[in-house]
C-alpha cells in the first residue's frame, strides 16, 4: 500500500490514514508534493521516545570532575574591562 498521502486526502480520510499507521508503518503526508508529516503509530512513537536519552541522562554521562577542576572553571577573572573615558 502507498505510504504517501497529498495533504487533502489525509484530512478527508484521516480515520483510514491512521489505521493504515497501525497497520502497515509510518504514513507520510505531502504538502505541495513535498514530504510535510509523518503520522505514526502509538506504538512506533513509543518506541522512538524510549530510545532517546533525557537530558539528565546526557549530562551525568559527562566526564567527571575533581573538585579541583570545578574550582577551575568557576574561578573568575578579576579584570575588570576597558577603562571608561568620560
């Protein structure tokens, strides 16, 4: 069966596009000939979600830290800029 719905016909027959995602994998829908959506199943888009990371996930896999380091890249600089001419 034909993945690619034009948008007109996805919104007429939107209870038969969604079925057809269930059934037989992610439906596109063009607009204007070019590829617009994706309509997937519950069970598709769950699957993409499980897969990715959270950003806590992302930052705790970061390279760890001595305290030393940290103090490092907190330290400020004491410059103060430009001196102002007024």
């Amino acid at each position: 069966m034909n993945h690619h719905w034009q948008l007109q016909e996805a919104k007429a027959r939107f209870s038969e596009l969604v079925k057809c995602a269930k059934t037989d994998g992610p439906q596109i829908i063009t607009y204007h000939g070019v590829d617009a959506a994706v309509i997937l199943s519950i069970e598709d888009f769950r699957q993409l979600e499980g897969n990715r990371p959270t950003l806590k996930d992302i930052l705790l896999s970061g390279p760890k830290l001595s305290d030393g380091d940290v103090d490092l890249l907190n330290e400020r600089s004491r410059d103060l800029g430009r001196e102002h001419a007024f």
